[in-house]
C-alpha cells in the first residue's frame, strides 16, 4: 500500500477515491471488460462508497467476480435494445454486469426524453448495477428529472407471507434544482436494508423489531434470522404500520422492472450469491431495471420549474425540527455531504472488507492503492 | 328514503350503489356542472364508497359543496392544455373539482401512450380528486398500466420536523393481468391515512404510536393530536423503521404533481377544509396532480406480459401466510372484493354521514335513495 492507503483508526483503513476506483477498474479488466465498460462499471461501483453506502460498492466487488466466475456474469456484452415506442425501449443486457448495461440504458431513455419529451427503459437479462441514485442523477445535466428502480434476489416476504417473494427492490428518482443542489431520493421498499442487517451481524447485535420475520413469520430482534428462513419485512414493518404499502412498492417495481422487461421476477429473480443455484424453471432472463427521464420543460419552463425546485427545498431545509435534532433534511443530503468529506479524506474500509480486497487483489495481482 | 335504503344495523343505514350516485349526481348538478361532469364526478367519488374507501367517498361530499360555496370551486371549468411534447401536457384545471379534472387528465395521458408508447400529465389548479385508484384504473381497458398521484394538505411532518409540509399524497398504480384481476396498489405515503384516524377520533380510542405525532413532535397515541398541532407521520413512522423513505415518496408525489404543473407544493398546497385560508404568498394554482400511462406492447407483446401478470399474480397469492393469515392478498384484492359485496348489498353510511347527506339533500331539496 502507498500514501494514498491511511490508517483511520485501529480496526479501519481508509483509501482514497481515486485510488480505490483504480483498484475496482483493473479488476474488471482483469475479467475481461472493455476498458470504456470497466471505468463505467468502477464509476458506478465505487460511487456507493463515495456516497456512503458501503454495502453496495467495493464490499461487493468479490461477489461480482463470483459471479464472473460462475459464468453467470458476461464481461463483453453486446447491450441491444430488443422493442421500442418513440417514449420507450426494452432492453436485453446479454448478462452484462448491471454496472455496464445500466449506464447504457438511461442513456436511452435520456436520448427519448430529448425527441418526445420522457424515455422509458425496461431491462432483461442484467445483474445488480450498485446504487439506484447513481444512474438516476444521470440524467440530471440534461435538466431531466431521473428515475431508476431494479429487482433483485428474494429476500423479502409480502405482508401475512411465511415466504420469500421479492427483493430488496430500490426506487431512485433525481429532481434538478437551480442553485440548490439536487433531490435525490434513493431508498429500499424494505423498512431497512439488507446492508445494514449485515453490519449488526458482523457486531453479534440485535436488530430492531420490525426490521426482520423469523422462519414461522414473526417479528424477530434476531440479526441473523434470514439465515435460518426468516425474511426482511416491507416498509412499514407490519400491517398496522403500512407494511401492505411497502409490499405495494416492492410489488410495482419487481412488475416495472422484471415482468415489463423480460426479466425474472418475484422468486424466480436469480440471488446474487453464486452459490446459490438460478432457479430450476426460469420465467425470464437475469435480473431486471427499470429506468426514467423526463424532461421539466416538457411540462413548464425549465427555468421555472428550477426556481421552485430552489424554493421548495430551501423551505423544507429551514423546517423547525423536533427537538434533539439539528435539522430536517433534504433527500441526497446525507450522501453529497459524505461524498464531499470522503473526496477529501478518502473512504474508510472496514477490515472484512479491506482483507477480501487483498486477497482479490493478490490473486489478479493488483496493487491496492 | 325509499326500498334502496335498508338498515344494516342499530347505527348504520345501507344504500344501494345506484341510489347513492344518483345522489351525488344530483348534488352536483346543483352546484351548476354540466351533466356529462355531474355523471363523471358522481362515479368518481362513489367508487370510494364502492371500494370500501369511506374517507373519501359521500363522507367528502358536503366539503365539495362547502369548497363551492366558498368559491374556491368551479363548476364549470375549461380543462385545457397549456404545455405540451408528444408524450406529456400540463394541464390547467381551471379550479374545477378534480373529479372532473383527473378523468380528463387520465384521457389525454392515455391518448399520448397510444400515439408515442407512454403518456404523462401534470396538472394544476385542480381539487381534491376523490381516490388515486380509480383514475389510475382508467388505463385498464387499454391495455396500459396507469399511474395517478395528488399532493393534498400539510397535515405530514417530514422526518425529524415539527412542522406540517406535506399531505398524505397519495400513490396509485393499476396493471393490466389476462384472466386475474388487474393488480391496484393505492395507498397514502404515511403510516395511516387520515381517514383511519378519523374513525379513531370518532371512537374517542387511542392510535398505535407511530401514526401522530404531537406539537413537540413527539410520537403520540392521542388520536386527537392534529388538532392541537401534531401531525400525521409518513409512511415507516420513525427514523429507525424508515419514515425518511415515506418522506421521500411524499415528497416526489409533491414535487411531480405540483412543482411540475404549477400548482400549491408543500405547505401552500391549499387546505381541504373551506374554513381555513388559502396560503397568503400562493406559489402556484390550486392543488397539483400527476397521471401516467404506459401501453404494456410499447415494451413487449402484450399477450406475453399479461400472461406473466397471471403468472405472477398466482404464485404470490399461493405464498405461504403465516400463522394465523389465512391468505396472502393481492394489492387491489380488498377493494375489490367490497365493491362485489356492496354492489350486491348496498353500501353502509355511518350515522354522521348519512346525517350530513340528508342535510345537504334537504337544503337542495334532493331525496336520498
């Protein structure tokens, strides 16, 4: 490790951006990509840890060469668009990596929304493609509001279900303002992510109740309930608590993304870890997304609709806040505010993470950092 | 009242589902629609009724009709386009009931998609639209999926804020199946609608904790809280079970319908209630809607996706329910099965709705059932 590898405290190491999507790059070029498409895909990789949303970015860099490895992930597809509208496109990812095919595909929906006003993209045959917000604020530059949702392996059970039916299922939209700085929404229709289950498991603690449902579909403080049967719980938590709506949303976007596309949806969406076995009796191609771009001056003056967008956010910042807390946020804040600090001061890995790096490193020799 | 109206029980009267629209039909033939639009309005809002909606259906009625008296209603408006591409208008309601605006509104999205794949529409200076559902089932028949939103009153507080910025802004989607029935998820962006807590007040009974909280902004069971300042939280309850991501909905539903069109976002979105002042610095006209439509054969054949809807809609209402479930529902499965049994049995009106019907048809001189 070089200066751009600093120890922040005795159990974290931090590495800088740069040096950290170096490292990501190389390795998909170690598994065959194109250079353009293994800079695309370490962009958007190492745009989770930039973000701070550690368990999306580098901490499943592993996984995804697993799944190169398995065969199941295709470094050189050939990303084509199979149907289209003049407002729309479906797209087959030739089992590209979601970081590749993902970019692509609001890239056309971008390009439809600058003819006709929006573009819709449906996607098949992909794998997982890192963060939603990142390929949402694509569309930003083009003062377009972005849309990005996926589907993903089944983890969650629907209100009253013992089983497992759908994924953690995100929904990204990003919201051009003038001179604030973006809305950008990007959440999982989960009361909690998967990611940070694993960061309790990893301390041995408990989750809260209304995170997770053990294997007899009871709510459960048990972190590691999912590796005995249980699932994660719909937005809401329970049926008193709205969980019916954060059902409704994993619902629509499992449908939008998977059965719109072509993809596998609900059970039959293929799970992210490589040991585990595709489903025996398919009803699609990979994992699905779905994507947007509207253009604001397709409904009012682009300048318009961003001065509004300046006004509304900054009458929402200025909310008086409940006591005990300094402020209410805007969506996006905390990630720009952790992207600007750690552009500065590098992204801390936490040694699981930075070890598996390592040893992925050693195998390709790559250096890290 | 006539053979239509029969007595459920000691305190509740049942109408039939006719003689009810009839009414309300008639209520707004009083208040000068058009009769094309009286009809429209009446369907619209009685659907709530069906559906097994009662917030939102008759209970609403004497508000239109307060809203009219106040002038804040148009009974004659010139719904019109006033910004468009191929595949999006902006509308301007022309501060007619958003019962006539929204099935409007609905027509010119699904026109689009027919010509250019999907169709979007933002509109402004609009009224309370009855319930999302209904207009989003519009696309139905077309073969499309339908999406519907509205923003409504500041009655939310977004995470971690004292202050009420958003309505319950409702989301509805509707997708088409082959032999199921259609899947309709229509559901507020908080805990609990409004409603809900209606009939908690009416009870004089407690909420669950996390549906209210107090002036302080604490969370509270005191169903009565929004009367002394408190407000409805969004959808997850509390910063550790999610509600920034209820907040996040919120606020695109806000911002997609309002900022968008032109209308009153956040908190000068205008009040329901006739009694409480417009916003004295208006931002915008009215309250603000959003429509889509998406034909499913703009993305693959359409026998192919509705197939799969069949497909999908089947496995998720066989899941496993857990103990003491005795069955996974589809979103739109409740409401569909009340409108069965109403259309059959009539529709109950608890004892202040009725009292607050009769009323109204006693000062129009318009007879109930």
């Amino acid at each position: 490790m070089d200066s751009s590898v600093a120890s922040a405290s005795p159990s974290e190491v931090t590495i800088s951006y740069p040096a950290l999507r170096q490292f990501a790059e190389a390795v998909f070029l170690h598994i065959g990509c194109l250079p353009d498409q293994a800079h695309l895909a370490a962009e958007g990789l190492v745009a989770a840890d930039l973000r701070g949303i550690d368990s999306h970015g580098v901490a499943r860099l592993s996984g995804y060469v697993r799944l190169w490895e398995a065969g199941r992930v295709n470094p050189r597809p050939r990303v084509r668009v199979v149907h289209q509208t003049p407002s729309t496109a479906t797209v087959d990812g030739d089992a590209g990596l979601g970081l590749v095919v993902a970019p692509q595909a609001m890239q056309w929906a971008i390009e439809r929304a600058a003819q006709v006003g929006t573009g819709w993209v449906a996607v098949r045959n992909s794998n997982h493609f890192g963060i939603a917000g990142h390929h949402a604020m694509l569309a930003l530059p083009h003062a377009m509001i972005g849309l990005a949702m996926t589907n993903a392996s089944p983890l969650v059970a629907p209100t009253f279900s013992q089983e497992r039916l759908l994924g953690t299922n995100p929904i990204a939209v990003a919201i051009p303002a003038l001179t604030q700085p973006p809305l950008v929404a990007d959440f999982a229709t989960t009361t909690a992510a998967n990611g940070k289950l694993e960061i309790l498991q990893r301390k041995n603690a408990d989750a809260p109740l209304g995170w997770v449902q053990d294997a007899d579909g009871q709510s459960t403080t048990n972190a590691n309930a999912l590796k005995s049967g249980g699932a994660l719980l719909p937005l809401g938590s329970d049926r008193e608590h709205g969980s019916h709506k954060g059902y409704c949303l994993g619902a629509v976007v499992d449908i939008l993304s998977a059965v719109l596309s072509g993809a596998g949806y609900g059970p039959w969406a293929p799970p992210f870890v490589s040991f585990l076995p595709l489903p025996a009796d398919p009803v699609g191609d990979g994992l699905g997304h779905f994507f947007g771009a509207m253009r604001v001056d397709a409904f009012r003056p682009a300048e318009e609709f961003l001065r509004h967008m300046d006004n509304w956010i900054g009458r929402f910042r200025q909310a008086r806040p409940v006591p005990g807390q300094p402020r209410v946020l805007i969506p996006g804040d905390p990630e720009r505010e952790t992207a600007a600090a750690r552009a500065q001061t590098g992204i801390p890995l936490a040694p699981p993470v930075l070890a598996d790096l390592e040893a992925l490193g050693q195998k390709m020799g790559i250096a890290l950092g």
